[in-house]
C-alpha cells in the first residue's frame, strides 16, 4: 500500500473496505509520513487570521437572517 500526499494526488481513488492488516498498515505508513514540517503547520499561531469573535459575530448573523427566513 502507498500513501500519497494530497498536493502529489492526480485523481481520486474510489473507496474500499480494508481490512485489519491493511488497515495498520496504511495507519503506519501515514505516521511514518507524518514530518515535524507537517506538525509546524498545526502548531504555529498565525496573526492574519480573522479573531474569533469576529468569526462569531458573523456566524449569529448568519444564524439570525437563516431564522428570519425560515419564519417570515
């Protein structure tokens, strides 16, 4: 079994039942491909961002005229 990263993928394979075997195997071989780099990404804080509590802001926005909507 072969992992391949994301960004080299050329198309998308269909989905298959693996078994238990295979299924260790392909969780070893992520791991194994799993870098300190990959792991910087996700730890790394990023100031370009939008807060939190804007996102928040936006999303009771959404909520609301989602509402108004539904219940004219």
């Amino acid at each position: 079994m072969k992992i391949t990263r994301l960004e080299d993928a050329k198309d998308w394979p269909g989905t298959s039942d693996l078994s238990p075997e295979e299924l260790k195997e392909a969780y070893a071989l992520a791991r194994a491909a799993f870098t300190a780099e990959d792991l910087q990404k996700f730890t790394e804080i990023v100031q370009d961002e939008t807060p939190m509590e804007v996102l928040l802001e936006e999303m009771e926005k959404a909520q609301q005229e989602h509402d108004r909507k539904q219940n004219p």
